[in-house]
C-alpha cells in the first residue's frame, strides 16, 4: 500500500466494528503518528474523511516448533494498528481491487 499503512486488516471482530461502528482497521509503520496516520488514508481513499485515529502495539508472542533436531523458540514480532473511524455515511471497499 504505502510506507506508512502496511496492509488492512479482516477479522471476524473488526469486520463486525465496520459494519456496527463505521471503524477500520490498518497495519501501520512503527513510526508513523496519528497524523501521518490521518493524512495517508485520506490520500488512498480520497472519498472519505477520517473523524478519529487510535493506536496499539500489540506485545510480542512466544511461538515455537518441534523438529527433529529439536524444539525452535521464536517470537512473533510486535506491531502496530491503527483503528480508524470515519465520518457518518462513508466506507472504505477493501475488495473492490480484487
């Protein structure tokens, strides 16, 4: 997509908080601040204009495997997300490139 927003992100949760909310989540940079945020989505989609912006990192998780050479431990990185909220009436199609 960009350097700042990574790709965004579908689950079952946040595919309802589109629908009931009108909120859409991104992977976005760990550098990139809220209006960066702002600024680059409103870019992408110039049809929508973005009410609020709301950041998490998500912790690391430990993640491992059983080889035959033995157990591997890992960690799964930590990113950041970004919950974005638009203005009454509008929405982002995420499949319609598809």
């Amino acid at each position: 997509m960009s350097a700042i927003l990574i790709k965004p992100l579908i689950t079952e949760k946040l595919t309802r908080l589109q629908e009931q909310q009108n909120k859409y989540a991104f992977q976005v940079s760990m550098t990139a601040s809220k209006p960066e945020i702002k600024a680059e989505i409103e870019r992408l989609y110039p049809e929508v204009k973005v009410k609020t912006v709301r950041t998490l990192i998500t912790a690391t998780k430990p993640k491992g495997r059983f080889t035959r050479g033995g157990y591997i431990a890992g960690r799964k990185p930590k990113i950041k997300k970004a919950i974005v909220t638009l203005n009454e009436g509008q929405e982002i199609d995420f499949f319609s490139e598809i």
